[in-house]
C-alpha cells in the first residue's frame, strides 16, 4: 500500500483556476465547442473532492454517442 498526497488547493481552484475556467465556458458557448472539465481540488484520507464544470446542453452541437 502506498501513501497518498494530502492536500487542499479549494482556495487556488477559486481564485485561480475558477475565472480561467469561466473564461474557457464563454469561449467554448460562443463557438458551440462542448467542453468539460474536472479537477481534484482536495485529498485526504477521507477521499478526493472534485471540481466539474461543463457546456453541453446549450452549446447546440450533438455529439456522437461512443
């Protein structure tokens, strides 16, 4: 068994990666580009938190289903 990394990067998800983020959604909406993205803000030994965030639904491309 091997140890796992504890951290917790909630406060540079929100103040750094957050706005890049909201910057990337706007880009991907304008250009009908689906996008998702997900990142592991926490861990410990309790588990990993994650944060997701997407454009799917109004972004008025359909994807294929594979």
């Amino acid at each position: 068994m091997t140890e796992k990394d504890i951290y917790d990067k909630r406060k540079f998800y929100k103040t750094k990666l957050e706005p890049l983020i909201h910057e990337l959604k706007l880009q991907c909406n304008m250009e009908h580009m689906p996008m998702f993205v997900t990142v592991a803000v926490k861990n410990d030994k309790a588990g990993t938190e994650y944060a997701s965030d997407m454009v799917l639904a109004g972004s008025g491309t359909e994807l294929e289903n594979n």
